[in-house]
C-alpha cells in the first residue's frame, strides 16, 4: 500500500505557496561543503564533515570505477535531572553519499583517506608520468 497524503479543508491551503516550493528540499539538504585541488602529484578532495568520526566514513571505488564517498553521523545527547526524573534526548542524524569521477591520470590502488579536524581529506595520487629517454643511432653521410 502506498501512503496518501490527504489535504484537510481544515488546514489553511495559504501555507501551500509557502511550503511547497524548490527551497524546501535544499534546506533540508546535508551535502558537506567540498574542496579540489590538484598539484604536481595528486588531486586532493576536502569535505566538511564537523564532529564527524572516521567510523562513520566510508570511501571506496565502486562498481562504474567511481569514488564513492558516504558519510552517516548519529548523535545523542542525554541529560538526566535525577530530583524530577527527567530525561532528555536531542538526537540528529545526517547522511550523505555521492560518486565522483575520477580523471584518468589517478592511481586508483594509491588513494588515501583520513579524517581530521572536522574534515575528511581524500588523497588522490597521479600516475607517475613516463619519461622516455630516447636513444637513437644518428647516420652520418
């Protein structure tokens, strides 16, 4: 059975415009802020991911040979007021996970990850560039 959303005459259908627009799905959004650079030998990808740990990082090279890169952060935070017996929770949760095509000149077996300081670095080495020494027998006439 698929869930149907009924519209109720007693909500105010004024709301429509306001909640039913494109911005709604971006601000509900968790995509991390990203960072490429490349130097001489290697492309580096910085995400933002603030508290996040590395056991909840996951980098790898799918299936299509992309790189694949999910992020899933829970948090719980508990107060407990013993005089009322009141207990609180706060929970959030966000989850991220996106493919990246990686340029051809990468060394797929050499790529490197660790998070730090609230961000995940993803480190891409190039393939070394084959430096051909020609040798070659010049005829003199």
């Amino acid at each position: 059975m698929l869930p149907v959303m009924f519209k109720n005459s007693w909500f105010p259908t004024v709301f429509d415009d306001f909640l039913n627009t494109d911005f709604m799905p971006r601000a509900n959004s968790t995509a991390p802020a990203v960072n490429v650079k490349e130097s001489e030998n290697a492309y580096t990808m910085e995400l933002a991911a603030p508290g996040i740990k590395k056991e909840y990082c996951r980098v790898n090279i799918n299936e299509d040979g992309n790189l694949a890169i999910a992020i899933e952060n829970k948090v719980e935070h508990k107060h407990e007021d013993k005089g009322h017996h009141y207990l609180r929770r706060e929970f959030s949760y966000s989850n991220y996970e996106q493919s990246y095509t990686l340029p051809d000149d990468v060394e797929r077996e050499k790529i490197s990850a660790k998070v730090e300081d609230g961000i995940l670095t993803v480190t891409m080495p190039k393939k070394e560039k084959e430096v051909k020494k020609l040798s070659k027998a010049i005829e003199v006439c």
